[in-house]
C-alpha cells in the first residue's frame, strides 16, 4: 500500500511509457532525471517520488507561486 502523496516505481513506469510494456529501472531512471524528476531508491529495486516532486518538475504547486509574471500576461 503506497502512503498518500507517493508516486510508486509502477505508477512511474506508467507515467514513463504509457502505452507498451514497463520500461526498465534504467529507463525510468534516465526520464525522471531528464524530466527533472527527484526521485529515491525504495530498497526493493525500484523508485519512488512524491505528487509534491512532480508538481515541482511541472512546474506547478509551492515552486512556481514565488514566480512573478509582468502584469499584463495576467
């Protein structure tokens, strides 16, 4: 049972390659890094990271409310 906010190895490799077979730990590695993704080691040979992570690599959430944007582009 994953705790609320965590992004299991699975969902990862789901979020890595939608469609075909689940990549490998050295694929979801590699995405994660080039995505801008932190992620952890879970001790079962896989990876794990939070919504929180996400959102940051995204873009979204707590990171990027301390941008500022000109006032007319809002």
């Amino acid at each position: 049972m994953t705790a609320p906010g965590i992004v299991s190895y699975p969902e990862l490799q789901k979020l890595c390659r939608p469609d075909g077979p689940a990549p490998r730990l050295a694929t979801v590695e590699r995405w994660a890094r080039k995505s801008g993704i932190r992620i952890q080691y879970d001790g079962q040979g896989g990876v794990w990271t939070t919504m929180t992570a996400l959102d940051a690599a995204l873009g979204i959430g707590s990171a990027a409310s301390t941008e500022s944007y000109p006032a007319e582009l809002i």
